[in-house]
C-alpha cells in the first residue's frame, strides 16, 4: 500500500496584516504535518517579500514552484496566517490539479488590535469565493478557523490526507483484466473508454496467457517454492492435495509476475470455470493473499469493484474486499449476509482461513477440482461500502457505512462470509437496484465515506450516491 500523502505548503498574506505572523506560521504547520507522518514541499521563504504569496508576481511564482515539482505532492495546503490575498491565490492555482485545503488561523480576543489582529476568517471567506468564481476545486472543513497545534486541525489534515490519496490512487490508475469477462455475469460489464477518460487504463490479458506462463515454470523454479511457503503460512491447508497446492502456487507466481512486468496497480480475475476445469483449483486464497499485502484483487472479472476496492484501501489505509448481496439475515430489514468464496483479506477474518473445495462449483464440476477457497468468517468491524460502473460514458458510486457484526451464520454456510448491518437497508438495496449496480459491494474497515465521496465526486468527476 502507499504511504501517506504529501502536501505543497502555501502561505497566503495581506500586507495591511501583520506579515510577521508568517515565520511563526511556516513552523507551526511543517511540524504538525511532519508530525503526522507527512513529507512537506515548503515555498522558498526568501521567494517574496513576507514568506507569503500576496501579489499577482507572487502567485505566478507559487504556480511555477508547483508546476517546477508536479509529481511530489498529492495535495496543497492553503493556510492564511493573516487574511491573504485573492489576486495571489487566483494567479497561485489557476492551474493546480490536485486537492486544495484551505486552513484559517483564529483571532485571540486579546489581540485584537491592528498590529496583532489576523482577519482570516474574513479572508477565507473571500478566498473560497473567487475560487468558486474561477472554477477552482477546493476543500474548507469545520470548524472555519482552527489552529494548527489543535486535534480539531490534525483531524482535518487526517480527513485531507484519506481524500488526497483516493484522488492520487485513482487518477492514474491501471488495472488488469486477466481474461474475458465471465460469461454468466453480464452485471459486471464495463465501458474501458470512460474509465479512461477519467484516468483509468485497462490491461486486457487472455487466460491463455496465464496458462501459457504456468506451464513454463519448472516445478523446482525458486518462486514456486518461495510462494508454496508464503500461501502455507497465510491460511490452513489440511486435505488438500499437492497437486492442488503446486498448481495456486504456480498461478501465484504468475499473477506476481503480470502485476510486475506490466505495472499493474489492482487486477480483476476471470476466475470460473476454466481454472478449475483446466488447473483444477479456484484462485479465491490468492486473491486474499493479494488483498491482504494491498495488491488489490477482485473476482468474476469485475473491474469497477476492483476500482473501487483500491479507492477504499486508499481512504482506509487497510484491505479491502469484493463481497456478494447474498442472503437476508432472517427478518431483520437492516441486517444482510455479506459472502464470497475466500477472497478476503486474512486481517478482515475473526481467524486464520482454511482452504477448501467450492462447495457450489463442485456439485456441477465434481469434487477434487476446486480446491482454493479460504473459508473463514468476517470479523466485527465497523466498514464503509463502495461499489462502481459506467453507463453512458460517465463513472458512477455508491459509498455508505455500516457495521460487521457478530451475529452467527449457521457452520454449513459455505465460503467466507460476516452478517452486515446498514441503516435503512431496504431503502438503500431499492436505490442501487433502480440506479443498476451489481451484485458485488467492497468493503473495508472504519468509517471513511466522507472524504472518499469528495475525492471521488469533487475531484475526479464521479457521480456519487450516498447512504
């Protein structure tokens, strides 16, 4: 997974304020941010006149130093130690393409006289104005005014940071789409031009190259070997047979493989039936392993989830997974059964997985050719839930939160599954059934819907519905 975001300092300022608040400034937000974990890009101080972009000549100097370092920053801060300056600022972002926070300092009541006074809840007010006036996008969270060494300021920069990286995840963003969409699933269909309109690239690989791969490996190859361990040591393995376990070790190692040599961010597997009719195993372990070490991975093809699985890995810094709307949970109208056969993540599970057979596909199939899926249960958890298509050329969301709880599921409840509780369930099932949306919802854990939404809405130019 990427690391923390980090952010472009601005420093805006007005000269009938008192510009020796600047310094003071300057030190205050690096040592918070880098505090926080956060790498800071600070404008020369001796750049201008105060330390701070005030006129036009100043904001063209800010957008070159941007423009100077494109690429090693994910998001700006605009903090206004005084009241600022529009005409700096407009000059400053008139071309900026990543999220912009804007940060006021409070007055103190006792100094508020013209040599100490600040005015930047005025300023902000008047900054966020031309801002909209020029089409700018920007971020202005509560409360209007805060200080930098305050908790309300660092989880401000904690919601900024979650929005940034959905926004730098996603904006360059390419995933791989190991074989032809699944043939019984029309509802994972996709539109590749859209995507790519919105920054999204799709790879697209015929099994037969996966095969083809497979076969090359020598079975002593070194990798083999290493990923026989590293998938021996993530789950349970009793009743599986070696040829079963040489064969998803052999398939991990080419998946490894395409990831790498074709700069794959997530993929998206067809994952039935030819694996099993032709392997004779089902890739759900390693799609939990994947998930597991941020290397996203999705099932039956789907690749919008595999998108908005990422998204939701970026805004939570943890695992994420593709999981089915499969059963009611008895009565009860807020309460679902969330399923898949042994995708998840192995941190989402109340306890180490085990592999077994799809205990579906194996009726049709028989048994012994469908080992591979890491059966377990979804541990209590908070979550935020997210799922994606494109219709019309346009990409489209859904995000909400809701809770893992603990309720049981009977034991012969196949595959690995969590009883899922949203408020107003029926409401929300209706809205995303009329709007189209598969049958696949990711998921992962904490409640980061918020600052997903705006990545996704204001800044990358998705529609999004919310519950």
């Amino acid at each position: 997974m990427k690391g923390k975001s980090r952010f472009a300092l601005y420093q805006g300022n007005r000269g009938f304020f008192p510009a020796s608040l600047q310094k003071s400034a300057r030190e205050e937000l690096v040592k918070t941010l880098v505090g926080q974990g956060h790498e800071v890009l600070a404008f020369p101080f001796e750049a201008t006149k105060s330390g701070g972009i005030e006129t036009i000549e100043d904001g063209s100097k800010y957008a070159q130093f941007l423009c100077e370092n494109r690429g090693k920053y994910d998001g700006v801060i605009l903090a206004l130690p005084n009241f600022g300056d529009e005409n700096g600022a407009m000059a400053a972002f008139r071309e900026c393409d990543v999220p912009i926070l804007i940060q006021a300092y409070p007055d103190d009541l006792d100094k508020m006289a013209p040599a100490t006074r600040r005015d930047s809840f005025c300023g902000k007010m008047s900054i966020m104005d031309v801002f909209v006036q020029c089409g700018i996008d920007f971020t202005a969270l509560k409360p209007h005014t805060v200080s930098p060494s305050s908790p309300a300021f660092k989880e401000n920069v904690d919601y900024f940071d979650r929005m940034c990286r959905v926004v730098r995840d996603l904006r360059n963003l390419r995933v791989g789409a190991l074989g032809a969409r699944t043939t019984a699933f029309k509802t994972v269909r996709f539109d590749e031009v859209a995507l790519q309109r919105h920054g999204v690239t799709t790879e697209t690989y015929d099994l037969s190259e996966v095969f083809a791969r497979m076969n090359a490996l020598k079975d002593d190859d070194a990798k083999i070997r290493a990923k026989a361990e590293i998938l021996a040591a993530y789950t349970t393995w009793d009743g599986v047979p070696d040829e079963a376990r040489l064969n998803l070790a052999r398939l991990g190692v080419v998946i490894d493989d395409m990831v790498a040599e074709y700069a794959l961010d997530c993929v998206a597997v067809r994952c039935w039936n030819e694996m099993q009719e032709q392997l004779k195993v089902s890739p759900c372990v390693l799609a939990s392993e994947m998930n597991e070490r941020g290397v996203v991975a999705s099932c039956e093809l789907d690749v919008g989830n595999a998108i908005a699985m990422y998204a939701l890995q970026a805004a939570s810094g943890n695992p994420a997974a593709c999981l089915d709307w499969n059963n009611n949970y008895g009565d009860d109208e807020n309460k679902c059964i969330l399923f898949h056969c042994g995708p998840v993540p192995k941190s989402m599970m109340t306890d180490k997985g085990k592999v077994e057979e799809h205990a579906i596909l194996s009726t049709t199939m028989g048994p012994g050719c469908t080992f591979g899926c890491d059966v377990g249960r979804i541990k209590p958890s908070d979550m935020t839930y997210c799922s994606l298509l494109t219709r019309d050329g346009e990409v489209l969301v859904f995000l909400g939160e809701g809770k893992f709880t603990a309720d049981p599921i009977p034991a012969d409840f196949f595959g690995c599954a969590g009883v899922a509780e949203f408020p107003k369930m029926q409401e929300m099932l209706q809205q995303i059934g009329y709007a189209g949306f598969r049958h696949h919802v990711s998921v992962t854990t904490g409640h980061h819907m918020i600052p997903a939404a705006e990545a996704m809405g204001k800044y990358l130019g998705y529609e999004v519905m919310l519950f």
